[in-house]
C-alpha cells in the first residue's frame, strides 16, 4: 500500500495580468489551464506553476465559501485536482489515493481572483507551493494531471506535467 505524507493547506500566488486600456480580450467562461513549470525546491517540496484564463472571472473560492456545493465534505470544495500518476513498467498508472485509508490527495482550494473593471475575465499565473509531492514508493517518475473549476462548477481542460523524476 502506498501512502501519502501528510501536508498543510499550501501558499498560492495568483498574478493577475492587467488589462488596462488595451483592447476587451474574451475567454470562454470555462477555465483553459497551460502547465509552465514544476520545479523542486527540495525533496519534500516544491512549486506547481500554471497558466489559467476564465472569461467571466468566477475562479477560486474564499475560506468562507463552505456552503453546498463548497462544504468541506462535497465534490467541489477542491477547486484544483492535481492526480498523481507513476510510470510503472513503461504504462502510466493513475494512484486512486483514499483519505480514510490515511492517503491525502493533492487536491487543493485555489482563492478567490478579484478581476476589477467591466472586463472581469482572469488571465492569471498560478503557483502552488506543494510542501509534499510525491509518495513513499517503489517507482521514481512520476507526473501530475491537472484541472481547476471555477464557482459555475465549470471544469478546465486537463494539462499534465512535464515527467518529473524523484
């Protein structure tokens, strides 16, 4: 069996891009996330760095939004699902983890953007401080899928890290 460490809520950094007096730039109301980078700070943390853009600017959840559908033991109180996935004999092989088995997803609640202006889209850098991001296994390489949801419960495209080796 394998088991993930236990870790704390992480640090984001969500870098709006201004818009300013440049032309109204449109993106779908569904999230679209590009991977930039994953970069290991040590051997038990590192940084998760994506690009997300929403069109009608409802991305990310405030520590109050704990109400249906965002309550703590709901579907959707996790905006960002990063699953880990570990190349086994050549066959990537998706880790289904179980918190009531002692397992913890990395899954984390990204906050609140606050677009301000008449365009409220969002076209922000997003970088997930993971103070833990991998498994106690067997196998050394492994990779991330990952997807935001925005309040709407709009679900993003799935972006996949670059092959990272532990």
């Amino acid at each position: 069996m394998i088991w993930a460490k236990i870790f704390k809520p992480t640090a984001f950094v969500i870098v709006l891009t201004s818009i300013g007096c440049l032309e109204d730039i449109t993106y779908p109301d569904e999230p679209l996330i590009d991977f930039i980078s994953f970069e290991i700070v040590d051997s038990g943390s590192a940084v998760l760095s994506f690009n997300v853009t929403d069109g009608d600017g409802d991305l990310g959840l405030n520590t109050d939004d704990i109400l249906f559908p965002f309550c703590p033991t709901c579907e959707h109180y996790y905006n960002l699902k990063c699953e880990y996935d570990e190349l086994r004999d050549g066959v990537w092989t998706h880790l289904e983890l179980n918190p009531n088995e002692g397992q913890v997803p990395f899954y984390y609640r990204v906050p609140r953007a606050n677009p301000t202006g008449t365009n409220q889209a969002v076209n922000a850098v997003v970088e997930v401080d993971m103070q833990t991001w991998y498994l106690e296994s067997s196998y050394d390489t492994l990779r991330f899928r990952i997807t935001i949801e925005d309040r709407s419960l709009n679900l993003s495209n799935e972006d996949t890290t670059t092959t990272i080796v532990k």
